[in-house]
C-alpha cells in the first residue's frame, strides 16, 4: 500500500542519498543551521496552536532571554519548553536506539507542557476534549490507554510497509485523532511525526503557520479515510527542509531557485498550470512565505518525462 506519487517519493529519495553522501557535514556549520531550524520550527509549531510570538520574538526569548512587552508569559513558556523538547529529540535520534513507545510520547509531551500545564505534562487526559472546528471526536478518556495501545501495535506493523515520510504522516495524523492529552498534542504530534523521520536520517520537517489552513484541511481528509493529501503535505514539508540542507551543504552551486511566474516565461506551460504542478508534487517546488519556488530543471525534467509516456 503506497499514499504518495512514486515521483515524489523517488525525489525525496533521491535527495536524502545525496544529503548522505555529503556526510560528514561540517560540526559547525551543523550546529549553526540547526539552531536557525529549531527557532523556526518553534515558532511555526507553536504559531499553529495560537501562540502570539513572531519568529523574531522567538529568537529574542530563546537567545536573548529577553520578555516581549505585551506578549503573555505563557507564550514565553511555550517557546521555552518546545525548544528544550527538541533538544531532547535530538540527542535521542543522535542514539544508536531510538524506539517510540508510549512513554516516549509522554515525554515529549511532558516536555512541551512542562511550565503551561505542569499537572497534566506527560499524562493522558481523564476528561473529553473538543478539537476546535474539526468535525472528528476524540475517543472518550476512558478509551485513550486503549487506543494509544492499538496505535503503538500499528506502528509495529507497518514500519517495514510504508515509506518513511508516509509513516510519519499517518502516525502524526493517528496521534492527533486519539488526542490523547488535554493540551499540547498538536506540538506533541509533530514532534513524534519528526522523530520517525530523523530516525532515517531524514532532516526536521517544519509545518508552517502559513499554511496552517491546508494543514487542518488535509488532516481532516485524514479523519475521513483519505491519507493521500495529508502525506503529500508532509512530504513537501520534507522536501523543502532537504533542499535547504542540500544547498546550504553542497560542494557545487546548486540550481538557482525562481518564482513560478518567472520560470512560465521560458517554459511552455503557464504560471496557472505550474503552480498546479507545485501544489500536487509533480515537480519540485518549496514554498517561502507564500511563495512557490521551482528551478528551470525541475520544469525541464518534468517536461521529458512527459516526452516519454508519448
């Protein structure tokens, strides 16, 4: 069973080859980009749930310890706390083992809440939640133990099935159904999401607050049975972290990245069809901000290959 274009997955494969024949990277400069991923990684996460701080601010409290005037402590916290849950998962992924269990789920968790909702870090709610918005219903409180077992017992099974960045989804997706805490789940969700794919050695893949929308969209596809949309999201959200390790480690210059709008203009396809092309994953396309970015090459390639199918 596959959820993903072959297409994407044979790019991401494709990408992670090359990010591992560049290694040993540079300590470093390892050190420095992570740094620079964990701030926005922070951010984002913590932005989708509601926190106020801006990516800036983020840095401020987390390298400057500093107190944004008008910001509630309790985003200070968050900030804190998800950057030190991180930490924690980098070093467990660094670790020759690095088994998800039940109670690595909680102590991420635990982590994540340590310093907002210190009563309830680590331990499974005892009372019904409502997902904001969303149409799914948790399982009742009761239910959880139960569930999160059967979750655990599904990992076990199709860690040799699915591709990487599809378990990761799916399990994301899974984790965030049983819901199994009163808060925080959402940030617990994609760090547990993270740790399946570093484990690989997939980079960290950060779910930006821009596309916070197409997040709950496809999640909720999810909820009905539909996974495609929600493991190509993800895959995307891999992709562009992969790229930007690849072009900030390579040892040649790497394809200049343009607009869409600018590469249509010495293309045979319009800026209409190539965004379409971005957003379904068929050629390679990051987004920054709200901007899509492709390469001439990306067009170029996909241009052949439809040259062969004639």
């Amino acid at each position: 069973m596959t959820f993903l274009d072959p297409r994407i997955r044979r790019r991401l494969d494709e990408k992670l080859l090359k990010l591992n024949e560049l290694r040993p990277l540079s300590a470093l400069q390892v050190q420095k980009f992570r740094e620079q991923l964990e701030i926005e990684m922070t951010y984002n996460s913590n932005a989708i749930e509601g926190n106020s701080l801006t990516l800036r601010e983020t840095w401020l409290v987390l390298h400057e310890g500093m107190t944004i005037k008008g910001k509630p402590l309790k985003d200070h916290l968050e900030a804190k706390d998800h950057k030190e849950a991180l930490e924690f998962l980098y070093e467990l992924v660094s670790g020759k083992r690095c088994t998800i269990s039940e109670h690595l789920i909680r102590q991420l968790h635990q982590l994540v809440v340590q310093e907002t909702e210190k009563e309830w870090a680590g331990k499974y709610r005892n009372g019904a939640v409502i997902i904001g918005g969303a149409a799914h219903m948790p399982p009742d409180a009761l239910d959880v133990p139960r569930q999160m077992a059967n979750l655990m017992q599904w990992l076990q099974k199709n860690e040799r099935k699915l591709h990487t960045v599809e378990l990761a989804a799916i399990l994301h997706h899974k984790l965030a159904a049983i819901h199994p805490f009163f808060d925080g789940n959402g940030r617990s969700a994609r760090l547990v999401m993270n740790v399946v794919l570093m484990r690989k050695g997939f980079p960290i893949a950060i779910i930006l607050k821009n596309d916070r929308k197409k997040y709950y969209d496809v999640l909720q596809k999810a909820d009905s049975g539909e996974l495609a949309p929600l493991t190509l999201f993800v895959a995307q959200a891999v992709e562009r972290t992969l790229d930007l390790y690849l072009r900030t480690f390579a040892r040649e210059k790497p394809s200049k990245l343009v607009t869409l709008g600018e590469v249509s203009r010495s293309t045979p396809y319009s800026q209409k069809y190539i965004n379409l092309l971005a957003r379904t994953g068929r050629i390679f396309a990051v987004k920054h901000g709200r901007i899509w970015y492709t390469t001439k090459e990306a067009i170029e390639e996909y241009r052949k290959s439809r040259l062969r199918k004639r």
